[in-house]
C-alpha cells in the first residue's frame, strides 16, 4: 500500500512562513495551506455534526491569516502551532454560540411567559367586565 502524501507538511509550511517574514505578504500557497488546514480539521468527529462548522472552518482561517506575523521561525513545528490554534479557535467558536443559545433561549422563554401573563391578565379582565355587565 503507497503511503499517503500529506497535505501539509512541516518543511513546505516553514518555507512559506519564511516566504512571508521576507516579503511581510502572505503567499497564495499559505492561504491555501491555512484553508487546507482547517478544513481537515473540522472533518474530525468532534466538530464535523456543528452546523454552523462553515462559519468555524472560516474564523480559523482567518485567525491564522492575522496571527501569522506572531510565529517564531526558531520554533521547529510550525505545523503543531497552527493546528492548535485552529482546534482553540473551533472550540472557542463552539462557546460562543452556546452562549448566544443560552441567551435565544432565555429571551425566548421571557417572551412567552410575558405572553402568557398578558393573555391570562386580559382574560381575567374580560371576565370581570362580564360580570360588571351581567349585574345590570
């Protein structure tokens, strides 16, 4: 069986971030490997049934697009950094929008109760005006 060639590697991900420190412009290839990165990453089966793994497979990207300048080239996995923070930027994500459920569901749950109290209170009204007209 061929072993599989990696979609990214170390030494190709290390040549393109010293491509960038020269140039201070982020080459094409490092876009793509960026996008190529997260994506694989969301295909795990921790975060691949989120609806919303769109939405995280593009704030990683540019979470990485705008850390870029921050990578030390002494480090020696350049790979490692990145796929780190992709997997915190996920799970970060995931946090925010079960915050954002929490509070849907809160306002949610208010509104129908404030619902409820008017139409009980307006029943109870109706009900008295009745009675008030019932007595003449």
């Amino acid at each position: 069986m061929a072993k599989k060639k990696n979609y990214v590697t170390n030494a190709e991900l290390k040549s393109q971030l010293k491509l960038y420190d020269e140039s201070k412009v982020i080459p094409e290839k490092l876009h793509f490997m960026f996008y190529e990165m997260s994506t694989r990453i969301g295909r795990k089966p921790n975060f691949i049934n989120y609806t919303y793994i769109s939405d995280m497979i593009q704030e990683a990207y540019a979470k990485c697009i705008s850390i870029v300048h921050k990578f030390d080239q002494t480090r020696e996995n350049p790979y490692g950094y990145f796929t780190t923070v992709i997997h915190n930027c996920f799970l970060d994500y995931i946090g925010k929008e079960k915050r954002l459920n929490v509070t849907r569901e809160k306002l949610r749950d208010d509104f129908y109760a404030d619902m409820c109290n008017r139409v009980t209170n307006m029943d109870e009204r109706m009900l008295f005006e009745e009675g008030e007209n019932n007595e003449y």
